[in-house]
C-alpha cells in the first residue's frame, strides 16, 4: 500500500467531467483574469457562507495580509496570535511591522486560549488572530466578548476549517470565518476546499472593510489607475475558482467522508492509553483538515519511521512553535513560556486524512500504529 496525507488524485477522478468541462469554458473564452467565473464562484460562497461579502485572492497568506493592511494596522500596533500554528498567521503581522504577541494554547484542542489572550492585551493591542486548526473552530464566543471590551478587530484565520459551523451560547450557529470582523482562507490544494493551485479568499460583513480589502487587492486601486493606497496584486485566477465552483457543493460530504476517517481511527485506539485522538469542543464541529494524535511517551521518531516503511505517509504539525522559530526569536520569548504548545510540538503525529480513504485502508493504518505502540 502507499497511503499519501491527501489523495488528490482520487478525489479528481471522481470530478474529472465536471472539472474538466469548467477548466475546458476557461480555455475557450480566455478570460483568465477576472473571468465571470471568479465573480460565480465568489458569489456561490457568499451563499454557502451566508456572508455579505467575499473577496477571492492569491493565496491564504495574502488574505491575512491584505486583512491587517485594510483594518489599518501599523507598525507598532500588536496583534495576539497563538504559538501553535503554521507560520504564515505570524509572517504577515511581521511583515507589516506590526507586533506579533504569541499566546499559548488549550491542551485539549489545541486552540488558542482565551484566558492567555486576556493577560496579553495592552493598550497597545489592535487585533487578535485565533486559527481554527485542525478543522475546529477557537472559542469564538469569548474571543469576541474580550474583543468587544477592548474594541479590538478579530480576524479568524480559517484556513484549515472551512465548512464548519460554530454554535453561540444562545444557540444560534454561524460559518466559521463568518464571526470575527474578518475572516481569512486558504485553496491551497490539499485545504478542505483546494484549488490546484494557489487560492485563497477573505469575508466580511462589513460594507466599508469589503471596499479597502477590495482596493488592496487590487493595487490599492478604487478608480482604475487611480491609486489611494499602497495596496498589493492579488488575484484567483480564472482556471482556480473554476474548479473550486466544481468542488464547493461537494465540500460538505468532504467534511462528512473525513468524519468517517476520523471516526475509524478514534474508535481504533479509544483504548489505547498512549493515544490521546482528537478532542473536539462542544460549541463547533469539526471538518479534520488535519487528523491529530497526541503521543503519550511514545517514540514518536520510531512510529513515524514504521509507518513510513509500510507506505503510510504520516506528519508533525507543527514540530516548532513560532516563538522558537529562529526567523522569530525574539527576546520577549524564551524556551518554556509556552509549555503548552511545546509539549504539543514534541508529542503530535497526523496520520492521512482525506475524501477518499477506504475501511481498508484506514484499517492498515491502525493496524500498523498499534503493531508500533502495544
Ligand atoms: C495553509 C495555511 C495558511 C496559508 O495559506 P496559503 O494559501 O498557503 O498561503 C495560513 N494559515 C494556516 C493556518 C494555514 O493552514
């Protein structure tokens, strides 16, 4: 067997004539840049969001950018983000000359915590950044009362749990990426809803906020050639939100066949004392962009090797908290502040998680950890 992280292959195969006609459209209209079909598809996830708008850029790294450089935010201003997480939430506040202020996370989720955001915030605060990582959504309900006291923005880095509904306290139920005043994603291929090549769109709400990203997009340009702000080029092309029109009806039994998965392995080691499977918190479900084991004193290098061996392809996200990054080693920060998230880093293992695992294979996957761990 040779199990790869995410099956792209597979999941096209199932879409190929629909896919291919869309891409086939493209071709023969040429409009490659800012085609209808952007606009189709952005409209298509305004629906499935129930958002007022969304505006498709280059990439999720850009979107989180072009979000910090339409709110405003400068050099000097902080914005709280977690340490665990990958790297492009903390690079773009750096590269705008803002100040990153890394917090720790929960151990059960893996989220960033809200009560560690609280001891962060100083006057000099503009923003807080939660990830929903993995495909679960932050406690949002208490990130935007502690955003409300303090008027700062919040701008969801939603780049691994699109699809996945959050639920308030009152009940009522929103998209994530929907909640804060901003919310950011990603179409990278192996994403949820991925591209096959670079994509990514942000959200918003907010009339006036829509029409800044929208100008920075677009090189900081309301009238054409005319330019009010600084702003960057940063586009889905046409061929991309072509394919991801294609795929966005599907994404909710995406999110079904990775619960599946999820369900095989939980049930697999629920008894497995040096397992912990992924907890999920109550007020969000989850759309397992990643699935995440967390070891207990097992010799993580030597089960990713066996696994390895057998043809299952297995991962660390993230070995290295952004505060021990060397790229962001910063003296504000030394080894053990973040004990949470260090501990996390040193004991997590993902194993393959995609649209298209069959109980065969989910089975020799387990069968293989086990074989290691017992
Ligand atoms: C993938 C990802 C990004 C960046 O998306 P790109 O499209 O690769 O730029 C940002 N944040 C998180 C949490 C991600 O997983």
């Amino acid at each position: 067997m040779n199990i790869p992280m995410v099956d792209l292959q597979g999941q096209y195969r199932k879409l190929k004539t629909e896919i291919d006609t869309e891409i086939q459209k493209v071709l023969d209209n040429s409009s490659y840049i800012n085609g209808p079909i952007v606009g189709e598809f952005a409209a298509d996830l305004e629906k499935y969001l129930d958002i007022k708008h969304v505006i498709p850029c280059g990439n999720g790294t850009d979107a989180l950018q072009v979000a910090m450089m339409a709110l405003g935010l400068k050099p000097g201003d902080e914005v709280i983000t977690t340490t665990f997480t990958f790297i492009a939430t903390a690079e773009v506040i750096a590269l705008l000359g803002l100040t990153p202020v890394l917090v720790d996370v929960l151990e059960d989720t893996m989220n960033i915590d809200p009560e560690a955001i609280r001891k962060a915030i100083t006057p000099k605060t503009k923003a807080i950044v939660p990830v929903h990582l993995f495909g679960q959504c932050a406690n949002m309900d208490e990130i935007m009362v502690i955003a409300e006291k303090h008027k700062l923005f919040v701008i969801e880095d939603n780049a691994q749990a699109i699809g996945a509904n959050y639920t308030f306290k009152d009940g009522s139920v929103k998209k994530a990426g929907t909640i804060g005043h901003i919310g950011c994603t990603s179409f990278f291929p192996s994403k949820n809803l991925g591209a096959y090549g670079d994509g990514g769109a942000i959200f918003t709400n907010d009339d006036k906020i829509a029409e800044q990203m929208r100008a920075v997009v677009n090189h900081g340009m309301k009238v054409r050639y005319y330019h009010d702000y600084v702003g960057i080029n940063s586009r889905l092309d046409s061929i991309q939100a072509a394919i991801l029109k294609v795929k966005l009806p599907h994404l909710d039994n995406f999110a079904k066949a990775r619960n599946i998965a999820a369900n095989y392995y939980n049930t697999a080691f629920a008894n497995c004392e040096k397992i912990t499977t992924p907890v999920t918190a109550e007020f969000t479900d989850h759309v397992f962009h990643q699935y995440t084991l967390v070891l207990n004193k097992v010799d993580r290098a030597g089960l990713q090797k066996h696994l390895s061996e057998k043809g299952i392809s297995n991962a660390v996200y993230y070995p290295v908290p952004l505060h021990q990054q060397k790229a962001y080693r910063d003296e504000r920060y030394k080894d053990g502040d973040f004990p949470i998230a260090e501990k996390l880093a040193a004991n997590v293992m993902s194993l393959p998680i995609h649209t298209e695992l069959t109980i065969e294979q989910l089975k020799f996957i387990t069968d293989a950890v086990l074989e290691f761990i017992l």
